[in-house]
C-alpha cells in the first residue's frame, strides 16, 4: 500500500506520456477470490486510469516458456497451472475495468503495431 501511495505522489501529478500501474491493478489478480476484485476495485479508485489501458494476453503456455528462456530459476506463480489460474482472473479484472486485450502470442512487431493503432499513433 505504501508503494502505492509513493507512486501516486511520485509519478501522477507530472506529465507523461505514458505511466505504468500494471502492477497494482493487474498485481492483484495473484491475490485469493473474492478479494482480488474488491482490491482491484480500491486500486482501481486511486491511481491513475487512462481511455488507453492494455492487458497484455498470453497463453500459459507461451508465458511459461518465455519465463523459462530468460531465467533458470522459477517463482512460486509460474508454474503452468499457477500461470493458468492468474490469467483466468487477470482476464476477468480486464473485462470489468474495461481494458483492451491484446493477443501477445505474435511477433512483438505485430502487438506494438496493434497497440500504436489504438493509440492512435499509426
């Protein structure tokens, strides 16, 4: 909570193109059902939203293997099944707060492309 706050006071009031909360809105989903929602909802109220916010999807799958090809070591929700579980409800907060979900199993060069047309900047 405290690196939420630090953020905000940080980042929200100066002008950027672009300020990343991914972590707190999206962090959540790693959080026990029911309370993922009720904290997404709280984070939801105090950082900063944009008309522009983006869920990056992937399959578990292709995120497993992308994890595994740049580190040898694994974390505790990067399991297949854990990977599986979090994206069920990243997908969910993503729907209800109104987020474009962009399919990450393509080339980087096709999701920036995607993303900048959305942006309006292409």
């Amino acid at each position: 909570m405290a690196d939420v706050i630090r953020s905000i006071l940080l980042y929200s009031w100066q002008k950027y193109d672009y300020i990343i909360f991914v972590r707190y809105l999206m962090g959540t989903a790693y959080l026990p059902s029911p309370l993922h929602r009720i904290a997404y909802h709280f984070f939801a109220l105090i950082v900063p939203k944009s008309d522009s916010m983006f869920f990056l999807d992937t399959t578990p799958q292709e995120a497993y293997r992308r994890i595994r090809r740049a580190r040898a070591d694994q974390e505790m929700f990067e399991s297949i099944n854990e990977l599986r579980r979090v994206r069920v409800k990243g997908l969910s907060l993503a729907l209800i707060g109104k987020w474009k979900i962009i399919d990450t199993n393509r080339s980087i060069e096709a999701v920036e492309l995607e993303i900048r047309k959305s942006l309006g900047a292409y």
